[in-house]
C-alpha cells in the first residue's frame, strides 16, 4: 500500500466484482428506479408471475432501505447462473454506524472484539488495501425473510480500516447456496482482494 496514505485519507475506494453482478445504489433518489430496472432484468420474457415479481421488489425495497439505514452505500446482487440455477449472492459496503466500530481501533483490536460472536475470525492482507478483519460464518435458514430459502446461509464480513480517516469500511458478502459455499466463499475472498484506494 502507497506510503501517501498515512498522512491524507483517500477519496473513494473501488471494487471490481463479477459481470452479472448487479449494483443497487442504496442512496433513496436512485434506488427505485434500479429496483425497477433489476426486477425488469429477471423476470424478462416471464409474463405469468406478477405477483412473485411484485414481492421480489417489495423484498428489494426492505432490503434497500434497511441496508442504507445501516450505513449501506452499495448493494450488489448476482444475476449469474448455472443452467437454470441462480447464483444467488450479494455483497453490501458500508460504513458502520455511529459508535458501532471503536474509531482509533487495530485491526487486531476489532478482531478482538469480534471473537466474542459465534464466527470465525481470522486477521488477513488484502493485496492493495493492505490488513483487515475477516469474519466468516454459517446461519441457519430464515424463509420468512429469503423468499422460502430453506438452506443455511453463508456471509463472510470484511472490515478494513481506512487509511488515515480513523474509519472503516465494511463488505458483507452473503449466500444460501449452501451446496456451493465453498466455491461461493473463493469468488468472495477474490473480490474482497480487489478492493483499493483512490
């Protein structure tokens, strides 16, 4: 990481992620139209599901607003498939919320603190954003809140300290393909690992 960091923040920060990959911007102005734009997207050419389309945007709708509530800036969601089989996944960056994140915190510090849930925390380096917090864990299904999603879920958090601004930046990547979360958790890690200044 450039040595220019440790006096001045940096301006933005940018990611690369996968083609097909969705991004939702979670300020209100925008949000609705690419709420609109991604249920389009999906259900092209399927003309006999009005009613699942109008749940899957009031579901994007919650799950926008409660992301931006919580300090979300971005909200990714895979459109990639397999044959007939969805990729589901999605990746939110945020910022924590006021008071949530120790300010003038070590990496090994938030790891600490972290250690008291119930995940696997490991301390990593992210090639360009230089060291991090990795959080991995595994929740049981919720089909209430996921459309019927009767497998667990997969999330692996990353909390990256940004250089010079005593603040962090957060990546929650999450999946309930359980069957392929291992190959899920790889793509992850190699879009975690594409995250740099600028």
């Amino acid at each position: 990481m450039s040595d220019f960091w440790k006096d001045e923040p940096p301006e933005d920060y940018n990611l690369v992620v996968p083609d097909g990959w969705f991004k939702l911007p979670l300020d209100p102005e925008g949000r609705d139209r690419s709420i609109i734009a991604l249920a389009e997207q999906q259900f092209r050419g399927i003309d006999n599901a009005p009613h699942l389309k109008e749940q899957v945007m009031r579901e994007l709708q919650k799950t926008a607003k409660d992301a931006y509530r919580a300090g979300g800036i971005e909200l990714y969601f895979s459109t990639l498939t397999i044959g007939s089989l969805p990729l589901s996944s999605s990746l939110l960056v945020s910022f924590p919320t006021p008071g949530s994140m120790p300010s003038s915190a070590s990496v090994r510090t938030v790891a600490e603190m972290l250690q008291r849930s119930n995940a696997d925390i490991t301390l990593v380096t992210l090639t360009a954003a230089g060291k991090a917090v990795r959080e991995f864990r595994t929740e049981a299904a919720s089909p209430g809140t996921q459309l019927g999603n009767e497998l667990p879920t997969t999330t692996v958090k990353y909390y990256v300290p940004i250089p010079a601004a005593g603040e962090w930046l957060i990546m929650s990547f999450s999946t309930p393909l359980d069957p392929l979360a291992k190959q899920m958790v790889g793509l992850f890690d190699a879009v975690a690992d594409t995250l740099h200044w600028s």
